[in-house]
C-alpha cells in the first residue's frame, strides 16, 4: 500500500537556500538563495537601531528569513524577539536557522508567529500576539512600489522587494496595534518615501527620530531610518545624516563596520540617535 | 475748520523701524523694530535656493517686510518679484525699502500685492496675481504653533511668529493656484514641521527636494529647507544636511558665508540643491 503523506511524486524539492553570516559570525541565517529579498546592510542597520541594553519584547514584522530580529536577539539579551512572517518558506528558513548551534545562545530568545500582516485581531490572537503589548517593533518594507517593479521581479513573486498597492498602511496599523504606549516603531525604508512614511506614523505616534542614510558623503539619502513613539506628542527630530562609505570608495566607514562586524549599537556611534 | 485729515489726534505715529543690511549691502530692507518677525540667516538661505540664473516670476508669499523677495531680485536679474502680504505695516516697510537708493538696481523688479493668503481668486485677481502664472513661489511661514507660543508674543500679536490654526494648508494652497505647471515652490520651517511640510506639498506637488539645515555638524537640523515642483511625479530625495557653524564656535561656515556676504547660490555650495 501506498502512503500518500510519502509519496515522493507529491513532494516539492525546497528551493536552495544558502547560510549566511551577520555580526561577525554571531548570527547565522538561512535565506532562500534567489527569488526573495536578502538581507544585508538595511537589516543590521535596523537592528543595531535597538540598543543592546533594551529590554522586553520586540516584534520583527515582516521578517522575511528574520535577520534583523536574530540580530537584535543576539544583540540585547534583555529582549524576547517575535518574528512575523506570513510565507511559510521564510518561516522555515527562519526555523532552519534557530536550530543551528551558531544562535544557540539567543534562539530561545525567538518565536515565530505565521501571520499575513492584514490578518484580523482574532488570527494575530491566535498567532500568540497581544494587542499593546510589545515594547517595541522593527520593520523593513517592501522596498518597491509594484508600478515601478520590473516584470521580472513580479513574476519571481518576489514580496519583500514589492511593496503591494494597499502600501504602508497595513504595516503601521499592525505595529500601531502591537505596540504598548510609548512603545517605539523603528522602520528602514527607500529615502524618496519619506512622505508615505511620516504620514503612516500620523497622528498615531510622535518624538518621530528622522535618519537620513547616504551611500557617501555629499550624496542624497537613499535610505531613511524613523523611530516614533506611539501616542507621544514629541517633536519630530531629523538627526545628522549616516554616510556609509568613504568619498570615492567602496569600503565602510568605521561607524559603520562597528555595527556590521561588532554589533555596535547605532547609538555609540551616533549618540544623537539615543532615545 | 478743523481738516480731519490732518487731525494731529487722529494720526498714529507709525512704530520705529531699522534699516538692515543683506548681502553685503546689496540689498537694504525696513523692518519694524519690535513686535514682528525679524529677517536674518533663515530668509537668505530661502533666497539663495533661488538660483541667480533663474528667470521669470516669482512669488514671495507671505513676505512680510519682503526680505527674501528683494533678495532674490538683487541676485536674480532676469526675474520679476511679487510681495504677497496682509499686513499693511509689513507693506509700507517694504514700498519704503523699494524707495532707498540701495536697492535702485532692482526696486523695478519687485512690486507689492496687499493680499490675505485666505483670500478667494477674485482678490487675488484684483491683486495684480493670475492663476498658474508663477514661475516661483517661495515662502518662510510663521514658526511657532499657536498652542507653544508664548502669551507675550501673542500678545504682542506677532503675526510672522504665530503659525494659525489653519496650519500650513492655505499656504500651499495658495502656492498651487498661483504656480505654473512644473513650477517650483521653495518652503524654510522648523526642521521638527517636516510631516507637515510633506502633507502640505501632498500630491499636488513632486520631485522633492529636502534639505536639513544643522546649527552645527553632529547636531538635529533646526530647519528644513524643501523644494517642490507642481504637478510633478518625481522621486523625493533628502540631501546630505547643511551645517551653518563650525563645531564649538559661533562663526558661520564658509559656505553660510558665501551665501550671507557673497549672494552665492544654495546650488554653488550644495551642487546637489541644483534641480
């Protein structure tokens, strides 16, 4: 007799995936080898955005294969990490990766939560989530609006580089919903969406922190980090911008490799940053 | 018989005023001496974000003593000033500065339209405007929210320092209806407006240009400077901030110099200004 739950005919190779490397070796991740956003510079940037010394929870939303919250687990041993994802091959990269001995000293610190971010208050419930509970959420975006997207890259179905046409929205009323009061939402996105982003943040949350990131000095921002505060009627603040690499060339500045290889947090080195 | 108009009891002696030197001298303007928003670094950065090449006409909206306005036409040969101002003071002070032999080169150039923002098309028609006209508009609104200011200073019914509780709409509104297609509006503000600024320019304006403006490299900018063209679809970009003083010290940078002294270009200093 035939077992069907075996039947190799019914079974989809996984794609391939590769293992790879943050924080000098003290994060590995699994991340599909082509076809899905991979993290790189933008994600640590994210995490070392959320001090080593914080504390409570953190939801990763939208984690994809979930660097940027492994990163912020192995940062800041005082913060239980969610990670929010609703494609379940990045979760099972995710998973892949929390079972590796590389992240056992922060993995238990980590669950997942398979979520679409436009899910009801019962299924995020269920999803083991609470509604302002958490001290704080990350994001990173979809980076492209899908009327600029390359065919190409929509037929690769590839979600985390297209931002979908209901935009941001979804993500700040989901983080809104998360978040405790004065909880803060920390986002990395392009820099030219800079309006779409303020106007998410809105009414809901204030003491905006505005970063502009620039490849190289004396050239425009192509990143924008925001942190907000949910209900706080703060001042919104634009900080010094973060160059990333030197004039001319190709290698990081020093700030920058202290948070790429150390772990530093993006405070130490632009302590303006600090909340 | 008594001439009414020349009842000496009837007649208010108009407050004191000071002459002020811009731009090397270039430029002499009359502002009130007290109870008004004074002119300094903010008005002649707004200025100097209009290139010296520029042509055409340009609107200084809400111009007070018309500072910017009558910077921008020293600078500027080939363009034509219109002062838009409610306050009938603000007015003379500007109709008194056309008159000084200092500004003989260019006094041609500029005229005055004693106009409330809130006014309906009508007046602005009777006010010499016309409606998609305007190659430029530039404009410094009042700074302060109604709600942080001060008792003294509303009392003092600063006008040029109490943003009302309209908000910025009117400005751009008024902004877009006297700009042509692709036409640019330059805004300066509080650096901590920038979401306000963003909703102002909203759809009715593209290709922005943002620029922080730093008392001091390393610190928050205090002011935001944005460029906008009408119509447009264009990216946002956020350039690389600009500095006024050197690190520690009260001097102006040589760039702020260039601009304050020399009448030079925003774009000379900042090439990436150039739109």
């Amino acid at each position: 007799l035939w077992d069907d739950d075996d039947d190799p005919a019914e079974e989809v190779p996984p794609p391939p995936v590769t293992v790879d490397a943050f924080l000098d070796g003290r994060v590995e991740a699994v991340q599909p080898a082509a076809g899905h956003h991979r993290s790189g510079l933008d994600t640590v940037l994210l995490a070392a955005a959320v001090g080593a010394g914080a504390s409570g929870t953190l939801i990763d939303l939208g984690a994809g294969a979930g660097v940027a919250g492994l990163c912020v687990a192995a940062r800041a041993r005082g913060i239980e990490v969610t990670l929010v994802e609703r494609e379940p091959l990045l979760l099972r990269c995710a998973a892949d990766a929390l079972a590796r001995p590389a992240n056992a000293a922060f993995a238990g610190r980590v669950r997942l939560a398979g979520l679409d971010l436009a899910a009801g208050e019962r299924e995020r419930l269920a999803a083991g989530l609470a509604r302002e509970a958490a001290d704080q959420v990350i994001m990173n975006p979809p980076f492209h609006r899908p009327d600029t997207v390359s065919v190409s890259a929509m037929s690769a179905r590839a979600d985390a580089h297209v931002l979908p046409e209901s935009g941001l929205e979804p993500w700040f009323r989901f983080a809104a919903w998360a978040l405790r009061p004065n909880g803060a939402l920390t986002v990395i996105f392009r820099a030219d969406g800079l309006a779409g982003l303020l106007a998410g943040f809105g009414d809901r949350f204030g003491t905006l922190t505005v970063l502009p990131v620039h490849p190289r000095p004396g050239q425009a921002a192509h990143r924008v980090l925001i942190r907000g505060r949910k209900g706080s009627r703060g001042p919104l603040s634009i900080l010094p911008g973060l160059p990333l690499h030197e004039e001319g060339g190709r290698s990081f500045l020093p700030p920058i490799e202290r948070m790429l290889r150390d772990g530093a947090d993006l405070a130490e080195v632009l302590p303006p940053w600090r909340s």
